[in-house]
C-alpha cells in the first residue's frame, strides 16, 4: 500500500487533499479525511497526514486523539507539543502555528464551530 492510496474505513471513502502550497514549509503532505458527522457546526471523523510541515491557523475548537504516528504542533511562540499515539490534545479557537507531521499520523477529530 502507498501512503496515498485511499483505504475504506467502516465503509467510508476517504476525501484526499493537500494544504495551501502556500502554507507548506517542508515535504509534500497528502491528507485523507473519513468524515463521520458533518451538521449543525460539529465535524468529526478520521484524519491521516502523510509527512510534511505546514502553517496553521485556527477559527474553532479541536478535539483529537493520536492512534497513529508523530506530530509536533507548534505556537506561534514556539511552544512544541509532540503528539504520539495515545496522546489527546485540544486546539482552542485562534490558534497559530504549525502542523509537523513526523510520521505519518493518523488522529480522531472533533470539531466544534
């Protein structure tokens, strides 16, 4: 299996997108998204990056849980949190930063608007 081919999960099929080219800094990052729940201003689902490191700015809250793989998500003061399978973490609203996938990540998501 290539780190970009699409992989059903529970049935659903995955969305596949790049960032920005604009925001990449390092690597050419491929995202696949399985939504499970798209309403009434929650999202959530399965989200995997392939590796790669882009600039990230937040308008909503984020809940994830890390089954798989390494990240490093980085304020814009410089404040590194690695996220490591079984980690949890929340991304509150005006967050700026980036986004370090160190190996390829695979994380549950909750989004709230």
């Amino acid at each position: 299996m290539t780190l970009v081919e699409q992989v059903t999960r529970d049935g659903i099929t995955p969305e596949v997108s790049r960032p920005d080219p604009a925001k990449v800094l390092a690597g050419d990052p491929v995202h696949s998204t399985w939504s499970r729940e798209d309403k009434d201003g929650l999202y959530c689902g399965l989200w995997q990056s392939t590796p790669g490191k882009w600039r990230i700015s937040y308008a909503e809250w984020e809940y994830v849980y890390i089954h798989q793989g390494h990240s490093i998500l980085t304020d814009q003061h410089g404040t590194a949190t690695h996220l490591r399978a079984g980690d949890s973490f929340i991304i509150r609203p005006g967050f700026e930063g980036t986004w370090d996938c160190v190996e390829t990540t695979l994380k549950d998501y909750v989004i709230v608007e």
